[in-house]
C-alpha cells in the first residue's frame, strides 16, 4: 500500500490505496493506465473524495481527477459551459455568476469536482445537475476514445446515474461535463427554506444558499465530513400514515414517478430518534444537520460504519424505516456495503 488517501477523502480517514496517481492532463493517462492494468482489484477515480467512506486500506489504483479549465460557448437563447472534470464544482458556480450567467446558484457550495457531479446527480433547494446537464464527456476504456454521454442517456434520477453501475465505472473516466444554462433565468424558490424570504436576484439566492450551507454542512478541513451520509427514503404511504399517528407534523415530499410512494426526510428522522448532535467517541452526527455524519477528530474508519449503524438501528427501531446511504463506500477489493 503506496498512496496515502488521506488527503483524499473528506472525512479525513487515514488509508491507503495499493497504487495511485494525481491525473492533471490527458498526457498523464497512459501511465495512468499503466497503474490500472496491474491493479488486480480494479480502479476508482476520485475527485475530491467528498461522498466517499472507505471501510479500510483499498487493494486497487486510484486516479486523482485534476483535469482543469472552462470554456465558455452561447447560442440565442443558451449559454454553454464546458468544466473539466477536476474543476471545483462550487468555483465553476462562483464564476459562472461572475460572468452574468445565472440558474446554478442554488447549487452553490456543494462539496466535490465537476466530474463528480454526475456520478450521483448532485442537488440541493430543488435543482439538480440533471437540469442544466448536456453531455458528459468520458474516456472510455473499452474503445480507447473520447465520447460524449448526452444528458438524457445518463440515467440521472435522485442521487443516481448510470455512472454509479459497477460495469461503467470499470468503464469510463469522467472528463469534462458541459452544462446548458438557458438565458431566460427563472428563480427557483419552491423549496421550503427558500420561499416566502422574497429572494429575486441570482445572487440573493446565491448568498441564502451560501449562508444555509456553511450552517449545516461543516467543513471539512474543521470537521471531516462526506455531506449527506444517508439518502432520504422512499416509502409507501402506508408507511407515511403510521409515522402520523404519532408524529403528524413528519416532514415528506412526493416520491419522482411513483404517486404510491412518499421520500421522508432521513435527517429529520435521525433527529427524532434522538441522535442529532451524538458523539460516539470520535464519530457520530453534527449537531446543525443530523444527516451528516462527523470525524470529530482521530476517528478510525470502523468508527465512522459503527456510528453510521448506531443510526441505521435507531431510525429503524422508531420508524421502521431503513435508511441506505447516500455515500459510496469502498472496501479492499472496491465498492461494497456498509
Ligand atoms: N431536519 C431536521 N433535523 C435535522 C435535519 C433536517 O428536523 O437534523 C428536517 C428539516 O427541518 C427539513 C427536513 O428535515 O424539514 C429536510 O432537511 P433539509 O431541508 O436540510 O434537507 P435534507 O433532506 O436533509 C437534502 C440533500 C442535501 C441538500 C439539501 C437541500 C439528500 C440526501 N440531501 O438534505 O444534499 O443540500 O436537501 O436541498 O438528498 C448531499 O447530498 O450531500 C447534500 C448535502
């Protein structure tokens, strides 16, 4: 075990990977590729490693996405935005609004690169990636060649895309995603913490959305942190009118294509079960958001699953409602459960 990740995940975790190489151009990748090949347990690419837990020392190779720079393009009614992968994703947001281009501001300040985007359709106060996403540009390493993934055929759903499946991330390297930003801006304030605070500007939006993060989302270099670590779950309005019984004021949102089904909010039910603010040793939630799981300092990465199953068990044990987590977790051999 060769590359330290330390610097490379979010929640601070000391571990290793068997190999690995920081990627910052594309004469970088046949050695790149080199590292690949002789990685028996496969590869994983990182970008900041902000929505990633590893349970322990990782047997393969891991690229360290740092490909760098944006390009502008408009049409009529489309501005065009082209980010390399390595690219923050809240730089690229920060500068779109420098340059008049406006509808990423409600996702400002989410952690990662723009190359992790996609991965898990990033969103936050009712906008996803998916809204304003193009293509995605990937290195295939079945044809050898650069290609284009136009947006519709990203499979992109809530935390989901098709670059999650095993076989596809075997498969391609995110390079770049272009994002189209349709120039008639409309605000998007729908979202309970945003309405009725009379937001017009993009940068009204902007600066709520800023204010709202740095309160529940602690950074990482202060407190390690991968953001949300459980999605929120979908279940049976059946299930929903058994919460009600004793809880009537349960917050819950209708479930994307199924009229049947209710998304909960995890961080509310973590709350309810009584474990906002918990420390367990060195692991456990904060105290502004229940949903995000905290390295309050020196915390091993059995720490971390054990205070993720602490949890797990106690919103089971009052809601009957399982949470899964949002973040990909890793093992020796690659991606696994928690
Ligand atoms: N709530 C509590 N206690 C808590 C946390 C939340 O009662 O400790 C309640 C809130 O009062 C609210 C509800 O739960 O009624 C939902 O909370 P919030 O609006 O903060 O959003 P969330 O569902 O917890 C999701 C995303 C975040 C995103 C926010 C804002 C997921 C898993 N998380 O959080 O995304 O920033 O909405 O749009 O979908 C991420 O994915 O890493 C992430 C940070």
């Amino acid at each position: 075990m060769s590359f330290s990740l330390k610097p490379y995940n979010t929640f601070g975790l000391d571990v290793k990977a068997r190999d690995g190489m920081v990627v910052r151009d594309f004469a970088m990748f046949p050695a790149a590729f080199d590292k690949i090949r002789k990685s028996s347990a496969g590869f994983i690419v990182l970008g900041h490693g902000s929505d990633v837990l590893f349970k322990g020392d990782y047997d393969g190779a891991v690229i360290v996405n740092r490909l760098m720079g944006v390009e502008f393009s408009e049409d009529a009614n489309t501005h065009y935005v082209k980010a390399q992968a390595g690219e923050t994703f809240h730089d690229l947001v920060a500068l779109t609004m420098k340059k008049g281009i406006y509808g990423l501001e409600n996702l400002a300040l989410i952690p990662g690169t723009v190359g992790g985007a996609p991965v898990q359709n990033i969103g936050a106060y009712g906008v996803s990636l998916s809204d304003f996403c193009r293509y995605v540009e990937v290195l295939d390493l079945v044809t050898g060649k650069v290609d284009r993934i136009m947006g519709r055929d990203c499979g992109f759903g809530y935390r989901d895309s098709i670059f999650r499946i095993p076989e596809n991330q075997a498969r391609y390297i995110i390079t770049a995603v272009e994002l189209a930003i349709p120039k008639d801006w409309k605000p998007e304030t729908s979202y309970a913490a945003l309405r009725s605070r009379n937001l017009e500007s993009p940068k009204e939006i902007f600066d709520f959305v800023c204010s709202m993060r740095k309160i529940k989302l602690p950074d990482p270099r202060v407190l390690g942190n991968a953001g949300s670590f459980f999605r929120n779950p979908v279940v049976s309005r059946e299930t929903l009118a058994v919460i009600q019984k004793s809880f009537d004021n349960v917050p819950h949102y209708p479930a994307e294509g199924d009229p049947d089904m209710v998304k909960l909010a995890a961080g509310w039910l973590i709350d309810q079960a009584g474990c906002r603010g918990i420390n367990l040793g060195t692991a456990g939630t904060y105290e502004n958001q229940a949903l995000v799981l905290v390295n309050y300092g020196g915390a091993t990465p059995e720490d971390i699953v054990n205070a993720a199953r602490h949890v797990q068990g106690r919103v089971e044990d009052a809601f009957g409602v399982r949470l899964d987590p949002e973040v990909r977790i890793y093992g020796e051999k690659g991606e696994c459960q928690l």
